[in-house]
C-alpha cells in the first residue's frame, strides 16, 4: 500500500474544514481534486473516512480515529516548517485575522496594505465578522476587538489609537428637531439602531456629572452594521452613534452634526490579540513587530 504525505494533507484539511470546497481553497486544488484523492485514499486505506451527503460532509469513526492521531503529528510538522521559516529574510506564509466589520476598515487595513508591501510573500486573509468569534476553534491566528470583549486567556496589543465617540445627525434634521442637551433627550429623537447578530441592541453609552448613562435607542431603522448606521444618518434618516473616525470628514466638511460632546466618553484602543501558545507563527510574529514599531 503506497501513501504520502499529501494524501494524509488533503485527509487533514477536508476533516478540519468538513468541506471538500474550503479544503480545496486551502490547497489550491478545485473541490472535484480533493474528493478525487480522499476517494483513492479511502480506497487504499480499504476504509470509509468520510459520511458525504449533497449538503454536509462528516467523518466516520474510523475517520475520526485517524483524524485525532494524525492532527498532532502534521501540526508539530507544520511548525517546524514555520520555524524554519523565520529564518528566511522575508518569510512567508498566511496570516489569518479575524476583525469587526468597522475595526478592519478604520484601523486593521491600513496597517496590512504597509505591511504587505515590506513582506510581499505573505499572504494576509481578514475575515470581518460583528459576532464575537472563537479565534482558536475557527482556525483564525489572531483577532481586532474591543478590549473588553477579549477573552482572558489571550495576549493583546492595543491597534490604533483610543476610541472616540461622537453622536451626529444631519443640519436639516436638528433643523427639524431641536438638538438634544441632555441623553435623555435622546428618547424624542428618530435614532438609527445597531443590532448585535445574537439580537441584542447596541446601548448608547454617556458619562457626565451623574455618572455613566447608557441609553436604549429608538427609531424605525435597524442594522447590523456600522457603516449602514452612518449611510442612513448621512441621508436624514435620523441621530447616529457612531465612532468619531468614522465621521471627522463629514463633520469638517458641514455634512454631519456633532452634539452631547462633553457626554462621551473616550474607550480604550481596539486590541489585536492572539492565543498564549509556546510557538508563535512566523507571520504573526512580523505582523506584531510591525505594529509595535508604529509603522
């Protein structure tokens, strides 16, 4: 029975991802070359690795019996390939960034567009997700949130400077609507909402001489999107909560209002964090070099 390392590779990748089209795009193979080789695998093996359906693909128990003995073995391989890698003068390899819709495009992205071009042979794949992601468990190296929704366990660096708020809307409409004074006056204006995936609304939260408010905002627009919020305020639709990065242009220009100012608080910077392991990936490791020496 003759095997190699790339049968077990392509084995490796479609029981990680349970898709032989995610497997394929991992190794650059189309979906048809990666159900070809796990079916002569198989066929070698003399045993059935994988349950396929026209919706889902499974492993066996066999399969998983051998997924579980192999994984650490081509996981200890492929860090002594990347160790090996750091020594090049310009590594290569695949970073793979979990981030918040906004966060990549404020803060994440400029940073990767420098740093791509001082290590062109590493490729930088940035997933942007609002939901609150397990980075480990859904194979990403590192992750750009809040602080606070950090898990306890991971190291973090601060991306980009704090965060600033600003609550804005339209001169037409505090033409129409008296511009509030107060947060609590915030409940007689139209005010596009944010909604987290999991249902819950985004409060708006203030700090002042009562100390901090948080405040349940009401209006007939709802999104799951930050940049949605500031399209729909930029056309009249109502009061947005949003970041002060997000609105400097618009509000230099005249075309947003900035009010309650002396309400906002200022937050910590977003964090680029990533899992306390004994080896960190050579990409990962240039990537943070790269945002502590400010570039």
């Amino acid at each position: 029975m003759k095997l190699n390392f790339s049968d077990f590779a392509t084995f490796i990748s479609v029981a990680r991802h349970k898709s032989f089209r995610a497997a394929g795009d991992e190794m650059g193979l189309s979906p048809s070359a990666i159900s070809h080789a796990i079916k002569q695998l198989e066929q070698r093996l003399k045993l059935r690795l994988f349950n396929r359906t026209t919706r889902s693909v499974s492993l066996t128990e066999a399969g998983a019996n051998l997924y579980e003995r192999l994984r650490p073995a081509f996981e200890e391989i492929s860090t002594m390939l990347d160790e090996v890698n750091c020594f090049r003068d310009t590594p290569m390899g695949t970073l793979k960034i979990n981030a918040s819709r906004l966060s990549s495009r404020l803060f994440l992205m400029p940073l990767v567009a420098g740093f791509t071009r001082q290590f062109p042979d590493i490729k930088v794949e940035i997933t942007t997700d609002d939901r609150l992601v397990d980075i480990v468990k859904d194979g990403f190296d590192a992750g750009v949130r809040l602080r606070a929704t950090v898990e306890k366990d991971m190291i973090s660096v601060p991306l980009g400077p704090p965060i600033k708020l600003a609550v804005v809307a339209t001169p037409d409409y505090f033409s129409r609507h008296p511009a509030p004074d107060h947060p609590h006056e915030l409940v007689d204006h139209q005010s596009v909402v944010f909604r987290f995936h999991h249902g819950r609304i985004y409060h708006w939260e203030f700090e002042g001489p009562e100390g901090e408010l948080a405040i349940v905002p009401a209006g007939n627009i709802v999104v799951d999107d930050f940049d949605s919020v500031l399209e729909a305020v930029l056309n009249g639709a109502g009061v947005g909560y949003l970041y002060h990065e997000q609105v400097k242009t618009y509000l230099a220009t005249g075309q947003l209002v900035s009010v309650l100012e002396d309400w906002l608080p200022e937050r910590p910077s977003l964090q680029f964090y990533y899992p306390n392991r004994q080896y960190m990936p050579c990409g990962l490791r240039a990537f943070l070099d790269y945002i502590k020496e400010g570039k």
